[in-house]
C-alpha cells in the first residue's frame, strides 16, 4: 500500500479462538513516523488511523502505543526496511475469560517489543472493545508511507511465535475442509 494522506486499510475480522501472525515489510515511512499498524474493531472508520480512534490500537512508527486515542512511550522506532510483526491471540476473547478481548504484540525485525507472545505479559485490547471483533488495520497520515502486508502468502522474514498461524494458511486449510464436507 502506498498512502495518498490520511486513511487506513483493515482486514477481514480475525476468528475468535485463534491465534495469527502477520508481518509488514516497511518501504518508506516519511518525515512525521505517520505509518500506524495495529488491530481495530469494525466500528472505526478507514478515513482515519488506527489507535486515534476509540476501539483501536496501534503502534505508530515512532514508537509510541496508540490506544483509543491516548499515547504512551513504548518501545523504539521503526523506519523504512524494517519488518513489523503483529500477532493477535483471540483464544480468551472465545473461551469468555474475565480478561475478555484480544491480546497484541509488535516485533519490529524479528525482536519482541516489550511484550513477548510466549510469555504471560501482553497489551491487551481496550476496556472499550473487549467484546468487539478484531481485524488488523494499517494506516498512515502522509503521502510518503509505503508498505506491504504478508498475510502468509509467501515465507515470512521472522519465525511466528509457537502456536500462531498464517490468516492465509488458515483461510486455505478452512477452505479445503468446507469444500471436502459440505459439497453439495
């Protein structure tokens, strides 16, 4: 994606009860660190970031977590070339623990930050949208920004966390048991 200003893009909603990995190789990330990645519910709107609006989170690229609005210092910055991980655990959203909601994690060239996917600390989802679907969503403020998104479409960079799947495996290996059983 290549932004033209203000604007983001979002995936189709991440299942409840799973737990995914994506990667997005970085090309170009102008003078303000506008690029944004992170997870949103369906309610927030693509004219805008995620992370500035409530029901989102993001991690912008000059280090900061963006949730619901708020910032706060986070971890370091990433700059074009670099490849961002985001992984998303929804297990406990599905299985109706107190905590509720979606547990994220950004690695920024293959190194967790701050918060590891194999061990108990996370950055969970936000009181506000702890009961909302997740989907993953990139956006960006200036002309500058370019990236990809690997959805598991080819070989990622970076191992994924154990237990974490590609959405593009996933989707193949849902497709290929629906077909397999319920072919009319």
């Amino acid at each position: 994606a290549t932004a033209s200003g203000t604007g983001a893009v979002r995936s189709t909603p991440v299942t409840f009860g799973t737990k995914l990995y994506i990667e997005v190789p970085t090309i170009n990330i102008g003078g303000t660190d506008g690029l944004y990645l992170g997870f949103s519910d369906l309610t927030v709107t693509v004219s805008n970031v995620p992370g500035i609006n409530a029901t989102s989170t993001a991690l912008r690229a000059n280090g900061s977590a963006y949730q619901d609005g708020a910032s706060a210092a986070f971890t370091s910055s990433y700059t074009g070339g670099d490849v961002v991980g985001l992984a998303i655990d929804g297990t406990q959203a599905a299985y109706g623990s107190k905590s509720r909601g979606f547990k994220m994690f950004w690695s920024i060239n293959g190194a967790w930050q701050v918060n590891n996917p194999n061990l108990l600390t996370t950055f969970y989802s936000s009181e506000k949208n702890a009961k909302g679907i997740a989907s993953f969503m990139f956006g960006s403020t200036e002309a500058a920004d370019s990236w990809n998104v690997n959805f598991g479409q080819k070989p990622f960079n970076y191992t994924p966390p154990t237990d974490y799947l590609a959405p593009a495996f996933l989707a193949a290996v849902i497709t290929s048991e629906y077909r397999e059983k319920y072919v009319s």
